[in-house]
C-alpha cells in the first residue's frame, strides 16, 4: 500500500507548490516535463523498489502539476472572463443566506450568467428582499460580477478553496422563484437547518449555540466573547466541524457493534456520509472520513491498515476535487494535527504505558486504566499541536499557551455534548418533549466547556501575541530542541532535556518582552485594529485605553487586551471612548470580559442612542465607573497628563466626539477621533493646543480631517493611521499629501501593525 502513499503524497505536494509558488504558465511545460522523466526513467541510478518509488514520485507530481493547470483553465478563466461586468444572470441557491456586516445577506449559488455557470456568492441588499430564499430556490436579475480572488481588498485564494470562483453584488431586487423540487444534492443542506432547528428548540438557550457548532458546524451562534475566549484557550477547533467529530460518531458504532466488524463499518460508514453531506463536506470531515472509512475496510480486504497511506490518499481525494482547497486553513489544519498524531502519538503512548503489567491484578487495574486513558489523551493532544502550533501561531500571530491543559480539561465533555447533542437532535425531530429532557441532559457537559473556556481565557498569559521578535525566535528555538531531543541519544532524557529548556527560554523570553514594555516611562501605541481605533497609553504602573472598535473580522477587545498584558498590566485604569461608532467601540464588550476596568469616560451627548445605551449598561454590568464628559477636563496619570476636550459640534456623531492631547514633558501627542476639518478648527481656536510632536491622524486618514489648519497649528513630527482594508478610500490621497508637506512621517497600520512611541 504504501506505493499509493508515495504517489499520492507527490501529486499532494505538486498541487500546494502550484497553488502557492509556481506561476500558472509554467504548470503544463514542467508537468510535462516530470511525466516524460518518470516514462523514460531508464536514466536513473536506481534499482528495485527505490527506481520504482522515484517514478511513482516522478508521475505523482507531474500529475498534480498538470491537474492544476487543467483546474485553472476549465474553472479559473471562465470566470475571469465575467470579471467586471455587469448583466443578468439567473442562479441556483444552494445554501441559506447569511447576514453580512453591512446589513445585507450573501448567499451561495450555482449562477449562470453570459453562458457560463459556476459557482459563486451573492451579496444582496436587505431592503431587496422580502422572503429569504432557500436552497433549491431560483433567484434572477441583474448583478456586478468579480473574480473570487480577492479578500479584504488583498490577493487570496480563500474563495477558491471553497469552490467559489465569482462574487456578484446583486444590481436591483431579484426575482425569487421558490423551488417546487429541491434537487437530490441540496437534501443534505435542509437537513442540517432542520437539524439545528431541533437542537435550538431542545436545548437551554446558554448551551445550545455551542451543541449546534459542535453538531451542525454552525458557529454563527457562538460569535463575540465566547467564541473569542475558545480562539484563546486553543478550542475553536471543536466547534469548527473535523476529525474529531468523526471519530465520535464511529466511537459510538463501535460501542454497539463491536463484536461485529462488518456491521460496525456497514453502520459507521453510514452515519460519516450522512454526517459529511450534512455539514456540506467540508475538507476536514471528508479526510477524517475516507481515513476512517480505510482503516475501516482494509481488515475486511485482508489488508494492514497504513495511517500514512490513508492520510496522503485522503489530501490526493480532497485536491482531485479541487486543487485550490490546498489553500484551506481548516484542510491544512485538519491534516496537520493527524500528521503529528501518526508521527508522534503513539511513541509517546508506549513509552507512557511501558512500565504497567499487561494482566494487573483487581486493585491495580482501575489505576492502570486510569493511567492509560490519561496517557492516550495526552499524547493524542501533543501530537495534534505539534504541527499544527507553528501554523496558527504564524497564521494568527497568537500563540495559546493554554491549549494543551484546555484540550485535556475538556475534551471528554466535548465528546458528551456532541454525542448528546445528536441523540437530542434526532429525538427533538420525532418528539419534542424527548428531545428536551435528552437536551437538558446534553447542557450540562456544554455548560461546563463554556465555563472552563471563559475562566482560562481570563488568565494573563493565557495566550501571547507575536508581533514582537523574542517569542518568534523562541517558538522556532523550541522546535529546534524538539527536533534535536529525538536524536538524543540517551532516552531517559531525550525529551525531558528538551521539554526543559523550552519551559525555561519561554520564561526568560516573556520576562524579557515584558521589561522591554516596561523600560519607557510612557508608551503610546495605535493598536492594528483593521478599520477602527485603539490607542493604547501606558506607563509602568498605570493603562490608558483611548476607543476599542475595529473591522467586524478583528476582535479589538482581544486585541487591546492581548497587548496590554504583554506589556505586563492586567488592569485597564481608564477607558476613553471618543464617540459613539461601532468602529470605535465594538470590542468593549470582549475588552471588559478580558479585563478588569477601573473608569469608562465618554461624551455626555445623543442620550437615546441605543449604541451609547448598550455600552453603558455594559459597563454597569462589570462593576466599571462611568463618567459621562460635558466640559474640558485633566486627568493625572504615572508622569503623564491627559487632557480630554469636550465636545465642539453637534448633529453628527462624529462631531460630537472628544479628543485627547497626551502630555509628558514637552512631548505631547494628540488623538482626534473622527472629527471633521471644521470642528479641528473650532479644536485649533479654543484647545490652545501646544506644538504637538506625535499626531493620531483622524478618521482613519478621511480627506476631510486632518486640516491644514490643524497642520500648522500643531506642527507634528510623526502621524499614525489606523486603518484597514475598506471601500471608503482610507487614507485619502488628499491627507497624505497635507502630511508630507508638513514634514511628518506617516505610518498606517494596515501596512506596519502596531505602531509604538516611546517617550522618554
């Protein structure tokens, strides 16, 4: 079998080097130039099983090279020929619609437009749409098309790797035709709603968002701080629908029928089709299931079962229906925890359980099982982290030191909850009064993952952020020893040493970036938030936050949080809002979660918003000072000043927002909001602002703020932008040219990150 594996593992590699390194041009030529080598291999120096095993890697990569270059011209330019154009288009909708950000719906679908039908996402307007359509429904009209090659305003091959190749922005209101029959492959979509449903119906309204993740996948339930503390602990992976689901559900078939090896496969590859159709095949669950569905068949087939084997023809499946999916985190992901489970797993499970007698006696045997149960757990979570920590790490910026303890602490109440959580489903469908005493029964596990999950998201180190240079060099130090510990000679030590080592330059790299923070009596820092704002002001005792709102992919409270407590503060003494805009306050919900705040100020102005009302009564809920500002006023921090200006317009929010002057020594910074040109004028004429050397340059780099007026009155020497990917022009060409004239050095953090000041 094991001439499948290296086939296979070569046609895998030849499709992540097209899709990621190699230009679309050069794929045909070199994969023809593979395919002829691996014909006329007679040159090589080889005999055997080796001259075999080159030319089986030889035909794996010209096959994958050249599969890929066919998928670029029968998927690709297809829709590269709509790119840009605007006209009618008719198009089956094949999932159901989901709110977007901008108060609108994208919906999935098979579009057919200028004779060209492919599958793409459709963004419509709210007000355009009375009835939401359904799967299987027709919907017709006129729309935008674009190429799918594009996410946030940058280069990505994420909508590919869904099979998404086109993006239309529907023109008008469309014309929906509901479905008379729902076509065969779109059964499995409405089954997974009906299922969802069922649960949400069956279970307490506290547990339920988390059983239909684990279920259905269907995280959308899950969203803001609670999805936000598993991102933290390293638990998002139960909630995203993979292997591990998989497993459970052939678990569970073993249990009923394990004496009988044919049934057992009969009804687990059932229950993993029905399961996989359901949750509308996504790469992590059709690789768990063909690897399940092998392991399953090969005794049946008088063959070894061979993990290495299953998992490369499971990625060469997965690529054969589509090569972009190479570019899928949750693939790549999914099949680097296996990886690093077949590698390292069971080596440290054997060398776990060596010791214990195979037949111990009654009073040895419940420790023994004990043992060995925790033995598997924990080596089944080392080795799935061991390929996949340096991909999120790097993929995120964030590194969960917790996830190790939080994957043994709740991986057995996960299996519970989904276990229960289908039994409540199923039996929710049949009678709702079984499904809710079996839902209240499955709460109680989903409960307790909720619960550990948000009291180790809030421990200070929980989870580190990489944007510095010392945990980076760590991290790949770490690999280093690990790498080095399995050529270690003397095994009693092999791992220990290296285990050692990395606990300790882990230490003394978290110290160091901590004194580093620490070193600077105050440090201003416009924190990369996408499109949004938070400044972050600290000095070594006290922590100043100036708004908390960014772009709806990030989480500026995590974000806040994450930097303040790796400058070494777990407290949050004041938080400024300038106004009252989601850009600048959507992360205070997660931000006050995250941490303990001493004072909240605000404007004291547009007193029914229901936005300014939410925040408020947010506030109240944690135990946070509020102090609503209507007239100038100081505030004294460790060796610095704030002085916080009242509001000088009225009628538009952003009119009506404070702004904030930094002062230390004769170093003074100076944050806007998004205040307009003429209300920077007002600001010039009433603040007696001094000579300013550090300017947070307002409304994220808008043409109609920062004014000449305010240029010249202030003269700063440095400008920060907050801003990211957005369709508003952000930062105007008009306002980068006022700053250069000026003489400022400009930074944005769409391009750089966070940006720091030290002052002295």
């Amino acid at each position: 079998m094991r001439k499948l594996c290296w086939a296979c593992a070569a046609f895998s590699a030849a499709v992540f080097l097209a899709v990621y390194l190699l230009p679309a041009a050069g794929l045909a030529p070199l994969g023809l130039c593979m395919l002829a080598g691996g014909a006329g291999s007679f040159w090589l120096p080889l005999r055997g099983r080796r001259a075999l095993r080159a030319r089986l890697i030889l035909f794996g990569l010209a096959a994958g090279l050249l599969w890929t270059g066919l998928a670029q011209v029968r998927q690709v330019r297809p829709a590269a020929a709509l790119d840009g154009m605007e006209g009618p288009f008719s198009a089956l909708v094949t999932g159901y619609p989901r709110e977007t950000a901008y108060g609108g719906y994208s919906v999935e679908a098979r579009l057919t437009a200028e004779g060209i039908t492919r599958k793409a996402l459709l963004y419509v307007d709210g007000e355009a749409l009375e009835v939401l359509p359904e799967p299987g429904d027709l919907l017709s009209g006129s729309a935008r098309f674009r190429l799918a090659n594009r996410l946030r305003g940058e280069e990505s091959d994420s909508y590919f790797s869904r099979g998404i190749w086109l993006t239309a922005s529907v023109q008008d209101t469309p014309v929906l035709t509901p479905a008379e029959t729902v076509p065969l492959t779109l059964w499995p979509v409405r089954w997974a709603r009906l299922w969802q449903e069922a649960l949400e119906s069956a279970l307490p309204g506290g547990a339920a968002p988390l059983v239909v993740g684990l279920v259905t996948g269907d995280r959308s339930g899950l969203e803001g701080p609670a999805y936000s503390a598993f991102q933290r602990v390293g638990l998002a992976h139960v909630v995203s629908v993979s292997g591990l689901h998989v497993s459970f559900l052939c678990g569970f078939a073993m249990r009923i029928f394990g004496k009988h090896r044919r049934r057992t496969a009969v009804v687990s590859l059932a229950l993993m089709f029905f399961f996989a159709a359901m949750v509308g095949f996504t790469p992590p669950v059709v690789r768990a299931a063909c690897m399940q569905a092998l392991l399953l068949l090969a005794p049946l087939l008088g063959r070894e079962p061979d993990s290495p084997t299953s998992l490369s023809l499971a990625l060469a499946l997965l690529l054969l229906q589509n090569p972009y999916a190479a570019a899928s985190l949750g693939l790549q992901l999914s099949f680097a925890s296996v990886a690093g489970i077949c590698c390292f797993s069971s080596a440290l499970y054997r060398r776990w359980t060596a010791s214990l007698p195979e037949h111990p006696g009654r009073a040895g045997r419940l420790g023994c099982s004990a043992w060995r149960f925790f033995a598997a757990s924990v080596s089944t979570t080392l080795g799935a982290l061991a390929f996949t920590t340096p991909l999120t790490a790097f993929t995120f910026s964030t590194l969960s030191l917790i996830s190790p303890l939080a994957n043994l602490f709740t991986l057995w109440a996960v299996s519970l909850a989904f276990g229960g959580g289908f039994l409540a489903g199923a039996a929710a469908l049949l009678s709702p009064a079984l499904g809710q005493l079996l839902g209240a029964v499955c709460a109680l596990p989903a409960r307790f993952v909720l619960w550990a999950a948000e009291l180790l998201s809030r421990l200070p180190l929980a989870a580190v952020s990489l944007d510095g240079v010392l945990l980076k060099v760590w991290l790949f130090l770490a690999y280093l020893l690990l790498l080095l510990g399995f050529f270690w000679r003397r095994d009693r030590s092999r791992l220990l040493l290296p285990a050692c080592a990395g606990t300790c330059t882990l230490c003394a790299a978290l110290l160091a970036s901590a004194a580093a923070a620490g070193q600077s009596p105050l440090a201003l820092a416009v924190l990369d938030v996408g499109q949004g704002q938070s400044v972050a002001i600290t000095t070594p005792r006290q922590a100043v936050l100036v708004d908390c709102g960014g772009s709806s992919f990030t989480d500026p409270g995590d974000v806040a949080a994450d930097y303040l407590q790796s400058t070494g503060h777990t407290r949050l003494d004041v938080l400024v809002l300038t106004h009252y805009h989601t850009d600048h306050t959507n992360g205070v919900e997660e931000l006050l979660a995250r941490m303990e705040v001493g004072l909240l100020i605000a404007p004291d102005v547009a007193e029914e918003d229901p936005l300014r009302q939410e925040l408020l009564a947010l506030a109240q809920a944690a135990g946070t000072e509020v102090c609503l500002l209507q007239e100038t006023s100081r505030l004294t921090l460790d060796g610095a000043e704030l002085t916080l200006y009242r509001p000088l317009g009225a009628g538009e929010t952003n009119e009506e927002g404070l702004s904030v002057l930094c002062t230390r020594g004769e170093t003074d910074a100076l944050i806007t909001g998004d205040m307009d040109s003429v209300i920077e004028g007002r600001l010039v004429k009433y603040g007696d602002l001094p000579p300013t050397e550090i300017l947070v340059a307002g409304h994220h780099g808008s043409k109609y703020a920062t004014s000449q007026a305010l240029l010249d009155a202030i003269a700063p020497e440095y400008a920060a932008i907050s801003v990211g990917y957005n369709t508003y022009g952000h930062p105007a060409w008009e306002t980068l040219a006022r700053l250069e004239s000026a003489g400022c050095a400009v930074y944005t953090t769409q391009l750089m990150g966070h940006i720091a000041f030290r002052i002295a």
